[in-house]
C-alpha cells in the first residue's frame, strides 16, 4: 500500500476490467515512514503540529486548556462523586476527552467503536437500568444516530446525555466535521433540552446540570481552547432555560449563543466607544428559550441580534422568531440573524472562518453598527414625514 509505482499498476489493471466491480485493496499502515506514528497508530489518528525528529507534540502558546480536555476532567469528576454517571464513545476517546474515564474507570466508561447508533441505543439501555449515561460524540457524528436518538431516547423520554464537541467550525477537518446543523436537527425533537455554555467554566456548570437533570439533554461546544476563565470552582447547577444577562443598557440587545457570546460582548465594548449601548444576552439555552426575557426585550428594544456558531436555518435565531411570531410581536422590533449562510464551509483555519462570515467580534460590531444605522436612517425619514 505505500508502493507508488505497484500501486499506480493496480489501478491501471483495475481500469482494464470492464466486467463487473473491482475492488483495489491497498493494505496501508498507518504513519508509514514515521516510527513514532507506526508505533502508536491511534495516537496519531489526527495530530497537531510536532517535532519531526523525536515525534514530541509542539506545545500550543494557549494559555487555556482545550474543551474537551475540561469536559474530560470534569466529567471524571462527576464520575467520581455519582457512580451511577458512565460515559460513552463511539471510537473517539482521545478526540473527545472519554479517554480519561476510560483509564480511571474502565468498568465505567465504553468506546463501543465507529458505531453511534450503537452507542445511542447503548445509553438508552443503560439509562433504563438507572444509570446516567453520557455519550460524548463529535456534533456532526450524531447525525448518524439521529434515528435512534428520536426513537430510543426522546420518545421514551430516557435521561440520556449527549456532549457534543465540536459543535461549530471544526477547522482543518473541513466539512465533514464542522458541526454546524445540531441545533436544527435537535430542536424539533421533544423533550429533549438544548444548551450551550459561553466558556469553559460554564461547561463545567452544564456538564453537572445535565447530570442532575431526568430525562434527554445536549451540550454543545466547539473545539479549540477555553477563554481562559477559572475553572477551579466547584461545577454550580444552573436553572434550565435561564438566560444571563451580561450588560444592560440602550436599544440594542444582543442574544448570543455558546461560542458567539465572548465575541459578542467584545463587540459591544467597541460600540460603546461608538456611542451605542448595547444590551447582551448570554442565551444558555435553546429548548427552553428563556421567554420571559426575551419577550421583554423584544417590547423594549428596537434592535434584536442574535449569534449563533451553526447554520441559520432551524437555528437559534430562528427560535427566537418563531417566540416573536407567536406572540405576536415580530412587527415590534427589528431582528437580525447572524450564522453560517445556506453554503457549505470549506476547511481552514477557525479564527479565519469565523471572520469570513462575520462571526468574530469585528464582525458582529460591523454588522450591528450597519443594523443601528439603517434604523437610524429610518427613524430620521419617519420625523421628516411626521414635521
């Protein structure tokens, strides 16, 4: 399988064979060329940046730990404080950070292999044994579960939960695994509850609730490095469907979600220095919305923003217009939706994505300075006609 020329002869024979299929087997070993690769095949599935010569990973200059590895430590500790929590994953230990229960508590944590229905309808049984399983399974991965999701789990309403990392733009894996649709597909599905934390000490709060809570609940979060907040607090339980208000003030109100809500607030210092006050809104969850809140704000601002690191159709910001639809009050204010557009994304660097679709902090200020102005412009052409 490494053999360029043999290999290159295959599939010339192979094109030469009009009767039938053909099956090329290349049989490959992983790393080949590389001893550290060779020898530790699994480790080296995805790699970051390392030292050709020795094989030594080049550590990153973030000053935060990554997601996953808090999500890893906390859920151990969880693990450790409550025997009934398991963990499971689906051939993605180290991808998700399962792989530090699986070492601490290897009767109760599970690597059921490339195999998520599986490891859905595994939950599903546990649960209904009295345990609390928590299956941790990259965003765009559930998809392939997404039946027994809806069948196994929220149906029978099971206290199941689901971690999903890498909900947002995954990067250099490209878009296979962004995990840009979990929100939309999730939404519609009953009894199921919808969160997202907006750093890594959040997480931490929302891992412990999920597993205080009975019955289906999703986090997602996206890959890379935390914010940097402290995270040496005990995990604190959250009031489901409670937003936070972040900073109040003037007649703009931006709801941001998960990832969206650090970039947000840095975007609201910049318009503050503009003159434009401006209201944020850390939503937590999606299913439940926090409608109390919002509805308030919709009666009393002109100026509604909501940021979403996912697809906007069937997102969060479309829970947000279907609340303003329903009570009647999608005339009352101007609602802008900022997420991924109906494309598919390409790989590349995160930073440079987000920025590409305008979902870094210079982004969401331009277009909320954009909204304010075109209000602006309005509001001075209605005085006009009234004078």
């Amino acid at each position: 399988g490494h053999n360029v020329p043999a290999l290159v002869r295959a599939f010339q024979e192979a094109q030469q064979i009009k009767d039938g299929p053909v099956i090329v087997h290349a049989l490959t070993t992983k790393g080949k060329g590389h001893p550290a690769a060779e020898n530790d095949y699994y480790k080296w599935h995805a790699t970051g940046p390392f030292n050709l010569a020795t094989g030594a990973p080049i550590k990153s200059s973030a000053k935060a730990p990554t997601y996953t590895q808090v999500f890893g430590e906390t859920l151990c500790e969880l693990m450790d404080k409550d025997d009934k929590v398991v963990a499971l994953t689906a051939a993605m230990p180290d991808g998700t950070g399962v792989c530090m229960a699986l070492e601490k508590f290897p009767n109760r944590a599970f690597d059921v292999g490339i195999a998520e229905q599986h490891c859905v309808t595994f939950a599903a049984g546990l649960s209904c044994e009295g345990l609390k399983p928590v299956c941790a399974i990259y965003s765009t991965f559930l998809q392939r579960a997404f039946d027994q999701l809806i069948h196994d789990v929220c149906i029978q309403n099971l206290n199941v939960k689901f971690c999903l990392d890498r909900g947002g733009i995954a990067g250099g894996d490209g878009p296979t695994h962004h995990g840009l649709l979990d929100i939309a597909y999730l939404r519609g599905v009953p009894n199921i509850i919808l969160m997202a934390p907006k750093d890594e000490g959040e997480m931490r709060d929302m891992l412990f609730t999920m597993t205080e809570h009975v019955g289906p609940a999703a986090m997602r979060y996206p890959r890379g490095n935390g914010v940097g907040v402290p995270i040496d607090q005990e995990p604190q339980l959250l009031e489901i469907g409670k937003a936070e208000l972040l900073r109040d003030g003037g007649e703009v109100a931006i709801v941001a979600y998960g990832s969206m809500v650090h970039p947000s607030m840095q975007a609201a210092d910049n318009l503050a220095k503009d003159g434009i006050e401006t209201t944020v809104v850390n939503a937590r969850f999606v299913k439940p919305l926090d409608s109390a809140l919002l509805l308030a704000l919709a009666r009393t601002k002109r100026l509604i923003v909501t940021v979403e690191e996912a697809y906007l159709a069937g997102g969060f910001g479309s829970a947000l217009m279907e609340l303003f639809e329903e009570n009647g009050l999608q005339d009352k204010v101007r609602l802008v939706r900022m997420g991924i557009p109906d494309r598919i994304v390409t790989h590349g660097d995160p930073k440079l994505l987000l920025a590409k679709y305008g979902l870094d902090a210079d982004g969401i200020y331009t277009r909320v300075k954009e909204a304010v102005e075109v209000l602006e412009d309005r509001r001075a052409k209605q005085q006009k006609v009234t004078a």
